[in-house]
C-alpha cells in the first residue's frame, strides 16, 4: 500500500511540475530533465510512469480538459452548447496548454505512431460526444449523420483555435458561437 501510494504521490509531483514549466517555459522549456528536477524525482520514475515528455503533457492537457467537461460522469446529459462552451472554456483559460496540445496533435502525431493513436483516439471520443449531444437534440438525425455533422463542428473548431493560436486578438469564443448558432 505504502508504495502504490509514493507512486501517486510521484505521478502528481511530475505533472504539476509538468503543467508549471509549460506555463512557464512553454513546451520547448519543458524537458524531462527540468520536469525531474521541478517535481524532485530521478528520470527513472519518470519513465516508470510515462513513457515520454509529450505523454506527460498531454496527460496536463486531458486533465484541464476534464476540469471544463460539462458531463463529468458521463451521464449523457451535455449538449453541444455545452460542448461547445467547454472547448471555449478550456481554450480561454489554458491558452498555453491549447496551443501545446494543437502542437503536439499535429507534428508529435506525424513522427510518433503511439501518439498519433493516443490524438486519434482522443478526437474519436471527442466526435462521439458531440454527436450524441446532437442525436439528443435532434433525434431525427440517424447516427451517420450525426456523427458527419460532429466531425464538421470539431474541425471547424479546430480551425478556429487555429486562428487564435496564430492570432492572440482573434475572438474564439465568437467565432465559436456564431458556429454554434449557424450549425443547428
């Protein structure tokens, strides 16, 4: 017991040090090395927990996301304003984690198999919520479509974070609203 303990106690000291030094440091700040040092641990525990530095940050990254979830227990209860709301939420609150996450989605996925099934998995549940959210609402909607419709949101979303990690004055949450308003 007392073991499985320090490793909890391990586990949350690197991602507090991991989600510090990306605020601080931003993503190329953010080593193994200083996460190690931050979090007062040998890279040997790290690697006992994570297999890599992108693993532990986007570990960081589901984390802030879950804390915006509008259905943490995933009761189906969420609509896709709420959905819609979170993802502005998340990207309001955590610019810096939602630029890292854009990052590391796109080019850590083309180098690295395992994380390019960890972002594919990701999105698929991400495109499963909204189109449950979508069936609840409009129940006329068979699941294709639903699902194409989800899809559609979500790059367009993503399109948008796009615009406003290239762009700190572009109005996300607008852009995310007007798409709200014109999609249903």
């Amino acid at each position: 017991m007392g073991r499985y303990r320090v490793g909890i106690e391990t586990r949350r000291r690197i991602l507090d040090a991991t989600r510090s030094l990306l605020a601080e440091e931003g993503m190329e700040g953010t080593t193994i090395k200083a996460i190690c040092s931050r979090a007062e641990t040998l890279p040997g525990s790290f690697y006992n927990l994570f297999e890599s530095k992108e693993e532990a940050v986007l570990t960081v990254v589901r984390e802030a996301i879950q804390a915006v979830d509008p259905d943490p227990a995933g009761e189906g209860r969420d609509t896709v304003g709420d959905l819609v709301g979170a993802y502005v939420k998340f990207l309001e609150n955590q610019p810096e984690l939602a630029r890292i996450y854009l990052q590391i989605a796109v080019r850590g996925a083309v180098t690295d198999v395992r994380l390019a099934g960890r972002v594919r998995r990701h999105r698929t549940r991400r495109v499963e919520r909204f189109a449950d959210a979508m069936r609840r609402e409009h129940p006329a909607l068979s699941a294709a479509q639903a699902r194409r419709r989800a899809v559609l949101v979500l790059a367009s979303l993503d399109g948008l974070v796009l615009a406003k990690v290239l762009d700190t004055s572009f109005d996300f949450a607008s852009h995310a609203r007007d798409l709200l308003d014109g999609q249903i």
